[in-house]
C-alpha cells in the first residue's frame, strides 16, 4: 500500500472580479486536479490552522502530517533548524532570519520585500558569511545559512528572554512601516536584543551595499521557538517515509516526524523550481519501499504574496500538469494507493498574506474509482458544495492511511 500527500502551497484564494467571482483555483486549467476530485472517496473543506493560531504554513502542514498544533507548535524556527541539522538545547532557541528589502516612504520604513527579491541562495549565502561575525560577536548567537532568503539564528540559553516577546512575519506586513512591528514589547530584554541585532545587521548591509549588489538591505527575524517534541509517523501508523520540498521548514517537520528528508537538484521553491525531479525522487521513494511521500510546492504561495495573478495562475497549472499529472500517472504501476491533494492555507491575492480559512481537500483511493457528476473540479468552490467539513484538520491523515477510512 502506498500514500501520497500532495500540497499545493498557499494555492487557495478568493473569488476576484477579474474572474467572475471565480477563484484562481477554480479559474486555472487543472485537468488532473479535477479528475482526482471527481473521483475522491471524500472530498471538502478542511480547517488546517486551528482558531486563535497564526495561518502560517508551519501550523498548517503540521497539521497535515497529522499533528494538533494547539499541542505541539512551539514556532517556525526550530521546525527549519531540525531540517539543517541544528541541535537545540532545552534552554537554547531558533529565530527565523529573513533578509529583506525595507524602503522609505514619506519618512517611515515600509517593508518593501520580505525575501529580498528572492535572493538567490549563493548570494544569500555570500551574505550570511558577511554577517555571522558582526552578530555573533554580539553574544551567544549563531547564524546559519538556509536556502535563498531564508536564514536561522540561534540564540543559546534564549528562552527566558524571549519569554512573552511577540514577532510578526514580514510577510504579513508587506507594504506597511515596520515601525510598529519591531520586537514587542520594546521593554523587554529579548526584544531590545533583537532590536539592536536587527539594527546592527541593517547598518552593516546599507554600508557595504555597492559591493553585494543586492536587494537586501535588511534582516528580520521572527518565528522564534524551541525545538518541538513529535512522535514519528512510523511509532503511530507503522508507516516509513519521505519528504520532498525546496523549504526547510517543510523538511523540518517531515524530519521532527521522522520521514527521510529527499533533497532535489534544482528545487528552489519558486516559478523555476523542478517539478519533474520532485515526481522522479517521490516515485522512486515509493518504489523502493516507502510507504508515504509528502511533496510540497512552494510556488503558489510565494508568487501570491507578490499579489501577482498571472504568476499564481501559472504556478497553480505548473503544479497540476508537472506535479499531480506525472505522479498519478506513476501510481499506476502500484496494486493499492491512496493520495491526499490539498493546499496548506489559503494566500488570497488581494491579501497578500495567508488566511485561517478552511482548504479544499480531495482523498483518493484506488480501489474506489467511482466517478462522481456531482463535482466539477478541485476547486474551494466544489469542495464547498459537498458539505463536508473536517474540524480538525489534523485527522486528515488518518482517514488517509486507513484509522479512519
């Protein structure tokens, strides 16, 4: 028996007047997404962020991995350290370090890009060497390079400091001053710290711009949080598997569940990201024994916070022809399987910033290949109409692998 998860990230939205009060979902040329659908044993709306959380991807594919994140979020950070291989103590935390791209507007510092142009990960990581003396020596800091923008710092025996200091995501003010946004409460040791490692870092980038030549003039940091404690996927359904994702936040939660982590050549996250190698490394990850793969497409979100419909539009039926096309068509060759399509949250264009809303999900089983005249595609409106609600998101998995089906 073989499972699939295949997570469109950021791909739900909202009905746009440009599109007949269409979504760009329901709007994108999706063949294959509509068959699945159509041929789900059950389909609907699923709430991955539980209410009161924060609808980042962190909460929500945590859920889909079949976790409650009520119970075990502790942040986004330490999920990306355990995909780098960084060991956090029990007193130790892990900050989330984007570099960013801060403008001025009519005096006040607006937050112009939260991924500096997404930065290339060889420049990025020019920069990040650049950086780590200048913060490090500012205590016990230590400032790893992750993939393009993405960066993590790790402040040893921080966690009493940062007790109760609230960081917002940058891309969750893309466009507003930042002023109001800095470290909360500015009072506070931990959020003074950060405060001046953030201004520290934005001095030494302004100055030594002409010579990186690059959007980023900023860090940001946010996400901050211990390491989280999940019991392996393998201990709770006796199942073995893998991860596919171009982010080490994904990486971070398949590895904390216990999942292989796939790394693919070319994966970079964005519009450009290998699609085929993603199919080719879960195809043979099943082949050659594991039970489950967990395939994640960061494109859809990260083209959505640009607010960009063409991009989304492309990058929803990227995903749909390169990704969910090719893989069905390789599950062919297996007796049993059974794949769970959805996104993680919704990135709703006009927002720019990801929503708490329910996703709509499609299960399939192999063996259940009805054809259903009542559902017209993969799409939030179809998912709607069926009238199924699954509360609890994180229970998704198992009615995938069978505790439940």
């Amino acid at each position: 028996m073989k499972y699939v998860i295949l997570v469109g990230d950021g791909m739900a939205d909202e009905p746009l007047e440009e599109l007949d009060r269409q979504t760009p979902l329901e709007h994108a040329h999706t063949p294959h997404m509509d068959a699945l659908a159509r041929r789900a044993a059950l389909m609907g709306l699923a709430r991955t962020v539980p209410e009161g959380m924060e609808p980042g991807s962190d909460v929500a594919n945590m859920a889909i991995l079949g976790y409650d994140p009520r119970e075990h979020f502790t942040g986004r950070a330490p999920i990306e350290a355990a995909a780098m291989g960084i060991e956090l103590g029990p007193d130790d935390v892990a900050i989330r370090c984007n570099l960013v791209t801060l403008e001025e507007q009519d005096g006040r510092l607006v937050m112009a890009d939260h991924s500096a142009g997404h930065l290339p990960t060889p420049e990025a990581h020019a920069l990040i060497a650049r950086l780590k003396p200048v913060l490090e020596r500012e205590g016990p800091f230590e400032l790893h390079p992750g993939v393009s923008y993405r960066n993590l710092l790790v402040w040893r025996g921080g966690f009493s400091a940062l007790r109760g200091v609230k960081l917002t995501p940058p891309h969750s003010i893309l466009g507003q001053p930042v002023d109001a946004y800095w470290p909360q409460p500015p009072e506070s040791e931990g959020a003074r710290t950060l405060l001046q490692l953030m201004q520290k870092a934005r001095r030494f980038l302004l100055s030594t711009q002409h010579e990186h030549n690059t959007q980023a003039n900023a860090i940001w940091l946010w996400g901050a949080g211990q390491k989280p404690k999940l019991i392996p996927l393998k201990a709770r359904f006796r199942v073995t598997g893998a991860v596919i994702s171009a982010v080490d936040l994904i990486k971070g939660l398949g590895a904390l569940a216990g999942l292989r982590v796939l790394n693919v050549p070319g994966a970079t996250g964005y519009l450009d990201t290998n699609y085929e190698g993603k199919v080719e490394h879960a195809l043979d990850a099943l082949k050659e024994g594991d039970d489950l793969v967990y395939v994640h497409v960061e494109a859809p979100d990260e083209v959505s916070h640009e607010g960009s419909l063409a991009k989304k539009r492309q990058a929803i039926e990227d995903f749909d022809a390169r990704v969910v096309g090719p893989l069905v068509e390789g599950l062919q060759r297996f007796e049993r399987w059974a794949l769970l399509l959805l996104p993680d949250h919704p990135t709703p264009l006009k927002k720019r910033v990801h929503t708490p809303d329910p996703v709509p999900f499609a299960l399939v089983r192999s063996w259940e290949a009805k054809e259903s005249s009542q559902v017209q595609g993969f799409s939030e409106r179809a998912a709607r109409k069926t009238g199924v609600v699954v509360e609890e998101g994180y229970t998704l998995i198992e009615r995938l692998l069978g505790a439940r089906a």
